[in-house]
C-alpha cells in the first residue's frame, strides 16, 4: 500500500516534484554543458557527486519504503541487447548534445539556445524510434530478455548488502575525488 | 540580451552568476534521493524524462501522419500522450529550473558552451547541427533502452535493477569513448 493519497492528488503532486527536481538540477550545476560533458572527460565530478549520492540516499529509502508496505518497484526489463545498445548510443548523444533529457529540459530554461535545439532533436529521436519500433520489439527486444531482474536476485548478495557495497565504493570514490583529482576550474564549489 | 564573454564573466567556461547559485553536489544528491522516496511512496511513479518526452513527440508527427496514423503507431497507442504524472514531471523539471534561474539571476543566452568552443570554434550552426544530432541520438537510445539517466539512472539503480546498472556502465563507457574521440588533441592543426 502507498500513502493513502488519491490517484488524482498524486498525478498533481508530480507537478511539485518535478519543479524541485527541477531547481535542484540547475542548483547542483548540471543543467550545464561544461559540466556534464567535462565528466565523461574526468575533468569535473559534479555529475558523479550528484548521482552516485542520489542512488544510495534514494535507494536505501525506498528500500525501507518497499519493506514496510508503503511502495513498490518498477523494474524496468532487461533486454540485454537493447540496453546495451541503448545505452551506448545515449552515451555518445549525451556527449554530443550535451545534456541528457532531463538536464537538456532544465538547461532549455537557464537560456541555453543549443539545448532548446537538442530538445527538437530528442522529439525527432522519438518520432523515429515510434516509428521503428515495432521491428526493434521484434529483433532487438527479444534477445537475451532476462526480465525485470534486479541484483540481488542473481547474485545472491541481498538488498542491504548491495547498499554496504555501493557506500563504501561511493566513500572511496568521493574521497579520491575531493583529495586527488581536484582540477582547477573543474569543480566549482568549494 | 547580454553577449557572452568567456574571458572576464567566467570561472572555467561557467557563468559567475551560474557558480555563485550552485549548492554543495553532495546535498542535491541527497536532495534528489529523498525526492525519489516521494516519487516511490506517494506519486507510485518513479523520477523519469523520456517516457513522457517521447509521447509528446507525437505532436511533431501529427502533421505528417494525421491523428489516425500517430493513434495507429505501436508506440504511440502503448504510450499516448497525455496529463499523467510522467508529463506533469516533464513540465515541472523545465518550471523548476526556470524559477531557480530567474531567482539566482543566472540567466543567459548561451549559443556556443566554453568546453565546445575551445575545441571547435565559435560557429553557432557547428554547435546547433552537433546539439540537433546529439538530441536525435540520445533519445532513440533512450528508448531503445527503456529508459534516461534520470528513469535508469537514478531510479532505476536505486532498485538495484539489473537493466538500469547495465545502462549506466554502458552509457557511462560509451560517453567516456566519445569524448575521447570529439575532445582529442587536434593532431593536424585544423581550424
């Protein structure tokens, strides 16, 4: 069971949730093309930083949320060959437009005239996936379809041991970050 | 409409006023994170962009196909578009940054980003033809993945799902290469 909110009131509180996710986008300085694209370039860690803290905050919440009957998941499928191949083109595009499609939204209000065009760009993108995707659900979808699986369940190692894992990589890592790769007009905050 | 100069308005190829309105990344994360415990518990539909942003896309086709032929499309029948929380989100995103943006007074038009035009040049078109094929790439693929760095990404591996983590090594990877590849050191000094 979810908190008792109607289906109504939750569908409207989306609209509060998205402008925070929103204001917390352009505050955490990744509605920024300099910042997302010096990322994959290891020159600023402000994406890392944002998203890698987000997972295990978010994750061990919801966590606790799921045990005690107040959410439940939504795993997306894995159909191995289209995440794969999904993920490599949306990393290439990512670098290329600069943004993602979250942030590319955020960006298009910050005054960026390129991530407004990119935007135009990603209705294309949908327009022409919609358009072939009854032969990509076909050919590409099927295979390795291993279904909504989640980590714990083919390894074993439980939920909260995944969290442990996933904090102490993020410890070492954040560390690493802020004592050895500080890069000067990398990372702006101090 | 203010010009961009990059030499005395900027830290590192970032706006002053953009710096200034920045908060400690490790609060935004915690700050999205406890915004998921919401999406989750109340809204029952975790934070994502591209679902919603490809339904929208079917106004773009409308025109070419008409509503029968978009109301015919496979894709488009299982996700029409409409006023769910999915598209509410879409919406709030773009409110949410615009007000953050006009209270921090960090607006500014920006046609060619620092990083690029070090790389290469300051042409506007060069930058908008990359941004309109960059924006093609990424959401095909998103799709084609089911999902974006914010629906796998952040909502996806919280779950520790299986897809999400392959999408965000993956996607993480293929980015690094591309970079690699648009931001290598001009061997033959071309302009």
């Amino acid at each position: 069971m979810n908190f008792p909110v109607s289906a109504e009131a939750a569908r409207w509180l989306a609209l509060p949730v998205g402008i925070i996710f929103g204001v917390l986008l352009h505050r955490g300085g990744v509605a920024n093309y300099n910042v997302i694209v010096n990322q994959f370039r290891f020159k600023d860690f402000t994406v890392l930083k944002v998203m890698f803290t987000a997972i295990i905050v978010g994750g061990i919440g919801v966590l606790l949320l799921k045990s005690s009957g107040h959410a439940q998941y939504h795993i997306k499928p894995a159909n191995m060959l289209g995440v794969v191949l999904g993920a490599t083109l949306f990393g290439a595009g990512m670098v290329l437009y600069g943004y993602c499609p979250g942030t590319g939204v955020a960006a298009m209000a910050t005054g960026s005239l390129h991530a407004i065009v990119g935007f135009v760009g990603m209705l294309a993108g949908g327009v022409l996936y919609a358009l072939s995707f009854t032969w990509v659900e076909a050919h590409i979808q099927t295979v390795a379809a291993m279904g909504k699986v989640r980590l714990p369940d083919i390894t074993g190692v439980p939920d909260w041991g995944w969290f442990v894992i996933l904090a102490a990589i993020a410890a070492v890592v954040f560390w690493l970050i802020e004592t050895r790769f500080r890069t000067p007009g990398g990372d702006l905050q101090t | 409409m203010k010009e961009t100069n990059y030499s005395s308005k900027t830290i590192g190829g970032t706006d002053r006023a953009e710096a200034k309105a920045r908060w400690n990344p490790y609060i935004v994360g915690i700050g999205i994170g406890v915004l998921s415990w919401i999406a989750f518990g109340v809204l029952d539909e975790p934070l994502g962009i591209s679902t919603a942003l490809s339904s929208a896309s079917s106004v773009c086709a409308l025109p070419v196909m008409g509503s029968e032929g978009v109301a015919h499309n496979a894709y488009w029948a299982k996700n029409p578009l409409k006023w769910n929380g999915g598209m509410l989100l879409l919406m709030g995103t773009f409110i949410g940054s615009l007000l953050s943006v006009l209270v921090s007074h960090s607006f500014r038009l920006e046609k060619v980003p620092a990083t690029w035009q070090k790389q290469f040049g300051g042409s506007t078109a060069k930058r908008f033809v990359a941004a309109f094929l960059g924006g093609v790439i990424i959401m095909f693929g998103a799709r084609m993945a089911g999902g974006c760095t914010s629906g796998h990404g952040i909502s996806g591996s919280l779950q520790l799902a299986l897809s999400s983590w392959t999408f965000f090594l993956t996607m993480f990877a293929s980015g690094v290469v591309t970079a690699l590849i648009l931001f290598r050191k001009p061997a033959t000094a071309s302009k």
